[in-house]
C-alpha cells in the first residue's frame, strides 16, 4: 500500500484480502473516489483518520475489517460521522438519515491510531495468521483468489483462467511472499493509470512478449 504516496492521481484503488493494517499512504490520493479494502487487517477505526481529508472519496467498502467490532450500528454511524461525503458504505447506498443520525451515533475521530510494530501485509504473529485461518475457509479462499485473478487479467486483455485449471494452487499459499506478489501486481495496475498510450503500448509489448515465452515453455513441458 505504501506505493499510493507515489500516485496522488489516483482514483479507484483495490486492496481487498491484503493483510493492511495502516492508512496512513492514502493520505496522498487527494482524487481517490472509490476505495475498497474488504477483509484486511485494520484493527481501528482511528485509520479514518488518514480518510478525512479525502474530498473525492465517495465509495468505501471496509466490512469484514477488525475495527468493524460487534456493533454494526455504531461502526457505521461513526464512518459515516468521519466521512459524511460517503454515498455508499459496504456496497450499501449512505442516506441523509442516516448523516444526520451520525451526528449523534458516531464517535469523532481526531487523531492518527498508536502504531504497532507489524509490517503491511506481513503480520508476524501467529494469532494474526489464526485469526485470518478462521475468518476465511479454504473454499472461500480459493473463490476469491480465482475471481481477482481473472479480473486481472481481463484489464490485461488477457483469457480467464478455468476452474479446473486454477484449483491446482493451495489457498494455503496466502503467506507473505503471495501477498507481496498480489501487492505487486496491484501496484502494476495502479501505475498503468498513470501512463500515456506510449507507456500502455510499451507495457503491452513486453507483456505480449512474456505470456509468448511462457506458452512456448508450457508447450514443451506438454
């Protein structure tokens, strides 16, 4: 995530099931408009925090977060109190009742959440990787990997990847060295929004040329 501080432009960003756990680098993306961070590490609501200043930001999906807590009620108002130019929270449409009663719902946040030492993506502690065991199966897991895989490569131009073809990969892969790839990915998606059609065409090539070299190996493993 750290790589939003070089993409003030930026407008959509898509980190779901991503192990964050800070905020603090969207706080350069004063165009960011749409952000979806779903099932991540984010254990408080003071994350908000780095989202205030945001005047572009009119879509947040944050369900299924730790600091969502047991109270969906008070969560929500006090997102809605924090980000009030939200029009829809968790793929759920913001109302004017629902502004207003945030006002008296909602707990204002002020300040920055006190950090810990645990880097993005890559939590150390093994109640972390138990609490992440338990929130997703393996079934969910490998449902979810498939379908952002193909989104992916269908911004590519390139085919999806079958079913059948993809349950050959562990959903028990999800360690450090995955996410590091998915970051890597993500970033690569990030950039191409910030590159002319001369860029895009270099990209395209050299994209092209990897997948041909790739296709020729496969064949002669056949």
């Amino acid at each position: 995530i750290s790589i939003c501080r070089d993409l003030p432009n930026i407008e959509v960003i898509t980190f779901s099931v991503n192990g964050i756990s800070d905020l603090e680098p969207l706080n350069h993306c004063q165009n960011l408009s749409e952000l979806y961070l779903r099932k991540n590490n984010i254990a408080s609501l003071n994350e908000l925090f780095y989202l205030k200043n945001l005047p572009r930001l009119r879509v947040l999906w944050l369900s299924e977060n730790p600091c969502c807590g047991p109270d969906p009620h008070r969560y929500r108002m006090t997102v809605l109190r924090n980000l009030p130019n939200l029009q829809k929270l968790d793929n759920q449409a913001v109302t004017e009742e629902e502004l207003s009663q945030a006002l008296v719902d909602g707990e204002e946040i002020t300040a920055p959440p006190a950090r810990k030492n645990v880097e993005n993506g890559c939590p150390e502690s093994s109640e972390s990787s138990a609490a992440e065991s338990t929130t997703e199966t393996e079934s969910e897991l490998l449902n979810f990997s498939l379908e952002e895989t193909n989104k992916i490569r269908e911004q590519l131009g390139m085919k999806p990847v079958p079913r059948d073809k993809f349950s050959s990969f562990s959903p028990r892969e999800m360690d450090c060295s995955r996410k590091k790839r998915n970051n890597v990915l993500n970033a690569i998606l990030l950039l191409m929004k910030e590159l002319d059609t001369e860029g895009l065409e270099i990209v395209q090539q050299t994209a092209g040329r990897r997948l041909q070299a790739f296709r020729k190996k496969e064949l002669q493993e056949e």
